[in-house]
C-alpha cells in the first residue's frame, strides 16, 4: 500500500476519527479517566491531522485564482466568506467539535483530544473543499 493510499483512506475516515476523538474526549471528561492515553491518542490525531494538512490541504495554497477557477479575488474571497464548496457535514461536525472542546476543557488533557479531533475535522474540510474550476472538471 502507497502512501498516497494510506492518505487518501485517512481522508476518508477524517470524519469518524474526529468524531471519535470528541466523544471519547467528553467521556474522558466525564469519568475522570487517567490522563495518558489522551495524551497518546492527542499525539496520534494531531499528527494525523499534521500530515492531512500539510499532503493534502496545501495543494491548493499555491495555486492562482485563475487555475482554482476565479476571474477576479473578490470573488474568491466572496466563496471563500460565504464558506462555500465545503465538505458535506463539515458545519455540524465543526459545531460539535467546538462544543466538546468547551466541554470537555480548553487546559485540560481531555481537551488536548478534542483539540486534535477540531484541528483533524479542519484539515479534513481544507484537503475536501471543491473550488469552480474542480466543480467544472466533474460536470464533463
């Protein structure tokens, strides 16, 4: 298996990793679970979202406008406000993120998970994100 395989499945299952960061960070918080396995799996998450985000996400950084499929940068910072061409789910999960992370503790190790899970479900929704000229390629 390729490592760009590996990173495609890891985009894939962005989603349900985050998701589980966040509840086992609320049921961490919740238990008072002993502290080291969220900071291993804080550690885990956040290199997964480390490598999504720098593989993936910065493909796009890059480009011009005119490639991503804009005539002028008003109105790509327009799509870019209006948060449109996001991943599908990519509000509700953001939502859900923010709230266990204020839940679970901004200092508190169950928060470093959630932290990692909301920086993941970022990196997700960067690496995922459709501009005009992706839109065109897949209508042909």
């Amino acid at each position: 298996m390729s490592v760009g395989q590996i990173l495609d499945i890891l985009s894939k299952r962005a989603p349900v990793v985050a998701v589980l960061a966040f509840a086992t960070s609320l049921l961490g918080k919740w238990t008072s679970a002993p502290v080291l396995p969220f900071y291993i799996l804080a550690v885990v998450v956040g290199l997964m979202a480390f490598a999504l985000a720098t593989t993936k996400g910065l493909s796009r950084i890059f480009k011009s406008k005119e490639e991503l499929g804009f005539g002028r940068n008003r109105d790509w910072i327009a799509y870019l406000v209006f948060v449109k061409g996001r991943a599908r789910g990519f509000l509700r999960l953001s939502c859900f993120g923010f709230v266990a992370l204020i839940v679970s503790g901004l200092n508190q190790p169950y928060g470093n998970l959630a932290f990692a899970g909301w920086f993941l479900l970022i990196a997700w929704g960067i690496a995922n994100r459709r501009y005009p000229a992706d839109l065109d390629t897949v209508d042909s």
